[in-house]
C-alpha cells in the first residue's frame, strides 16, 4: 500500500514572514496525519523560517528547484547540499514552469535529480504534456521521455525515495483539471515504466497529481488506482484549501 503524498508549491509567493504564517495555520489545521505525507515548498529565502515553524510536526518542507551543480562560482544558484543544510527534505525539479519558462532541459534536470539525491534530498520529479503535445497524440511518448531521461543512472535506492508528479501543462493554473480517467491512464503508464526501471520499487514509488487540484476534485483522483497524493499550487496558498486537500477521504 502506498501511503498518499500531498504537497504544496507556493511558486514565487509569499514574503517570509506571510510564509511562516501561512506554515503555522496550516500546522493548526492539519494536526496529526497518522496515514498520508505532506510537505509544503516555499521560496528558498523562507525554506528555513518555515521549517523552524514546522519542527516536530509532521508536515516536511521542500524547496522548489535546486543547482544542478556542487557549491562553487555560480551566481544566484543554490545547492542541493545548502537546500539540505536550510532543513529541506524534499525538492521539485522539473517543474513545467522551469522546463518552458526557464528552458529548462531533460539533461539539466537529470543533473539535478543527482545533486539532489548526493545531497540526501527526496526529489519530486515533475513530467507533463503540453495542450499542443495531448492534440498531437503525443502525451505518453513525452511523459516517457521527461520521466526515463529525468530517473536515468538512478540507483533503487535513490528511486524508492523519489516522487513523481504527473502534472499536465494544460491543467496547471488553468481550473481545468484532467479527468481521473485521463490522469490514470498516465499514471498507469507511469507506473509500468516505473517498475521497468526499478523492478519492484517501481511499485512503491509514489505518483502525485497536478493541475488545478481543490478540495472539490481531489477526492475523485486520488481514488484512482494509480494517483497516490498530489502536488498543489495555487490551493495550496490557503490554509483552508490544502489542508481540506489533505484530508481528502477523511472528512
Ligand atoms: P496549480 O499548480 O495547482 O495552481 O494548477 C500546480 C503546480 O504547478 O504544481
């Protein structure tokens, strides 16, 4: 049984003091969650604050991003090793908005998967299609892609503590969310590349959706065989929304 994840990306919001409190409201709401992960991913500049706000809960942090090389001359990056040292636990790469945004290729983010897991991080590897690529009938030969290139060289050891987020580029901040039919037919797929690559950790790797989760819709996806948790970006700013998001089922 894979215990589901859910976690929040705040993206380029919230100054460090709204940041904490926004950790705190959510640490009130949520109390205990005996069955289910979470973790929220800050700014880099409010990774420790938060995590000092979050200590002995059960709520993790993560960062957003991280170099893709070890500490050295690189103006403005940060390491995967200094994203450890702030008390991260987690961090996303791959995100779709540093892979079209930033530019963002499936080699840097391969180069980053390793900095991150030298360092002792859990990577959330983010893998989606464009609305051109989903019309052109291209979702799973680029979702394959994204997913082999990013977990190449990989040990299982590094792989069981990887998440990967399946997040449609179409459905992310758009309110259109993909069906739990469509986003399980992806993350079915997903999942037999997955155990491919791993064998039997393939298996337990924890497979999280994203694009326009809310509290209304989480409960459909997660319900899906193979949709394991989620990764929240704009319901994830109010403590109200995601901790209703992490209480899918239990209500
Ligand atoms: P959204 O973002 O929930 O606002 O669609 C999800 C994400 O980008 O991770």
């Amino acid at each position: 049984m894979r215990r589901p994840f859910i976690a929040g990306n705040w993206k380029m919001n919230l100054a460090a003091r709204d940041a904490v409190r926004l950790a705190q409201e959510i640490r009130e709401r949520i109390g205990s969650v005996p069955d289910r992960d979470v973790a929220v991913c800050p700014t880099f500049v409010s990774v420790s604050a938060v995590a000092a706000a979050l200590e002995d809960s059960p709520i993790g942090v993560g960062g957003q991003d991280c170099s893709q090389w070890d500490d050295g001359a690189y103006t403005g990056d940060i390491s995967a090793s200094i994203l450890r040292s702030a008390s991260a636990k987690f961090v996303i790469l791959g995100h779709s908005e540093r892979r079209h945004v930033m530019g963002e290729t499936d080699e840097v983010v391969r180069a980053k998967m390793g900095k991150a897991r030298e360092a002792g991080l859990k990577p959330i590897l983010c893998v989606g299609e464009t609305l051109e690529e989903r019309k052109s009938g291209n979702t799973l030969a680029v979702v394959e892609r994204q997913l082999r290139k990013g977990l190449e060289g990989l040990t299982s050891e590094d792989l069981a503590e990887t998440t990967v987020a399946y997040e449609p580029v179409w459905a992310i901040g758009t309110g259109e969310v993909a069906t739990p039919e469509q986003a399980q037919e992806v993350h079915a797929a997903i999942r037999g590349w997955l155990k491919d690559l791993g064998g039997p950790v393939g298996e337990d790797i924890r497979i999280q959706y994203g694009g326009s989760v809310k509290p209304d819709n989480v409960g459909g996806l997660a319900a899906m065989p193979d949709i394991d948790g989620a990764l929240v970006g704009g319901a994830a700013l109010k403590a109200d929304s995601f901790s209703a998001i992490v209480g899918f089922g239990t209500a």
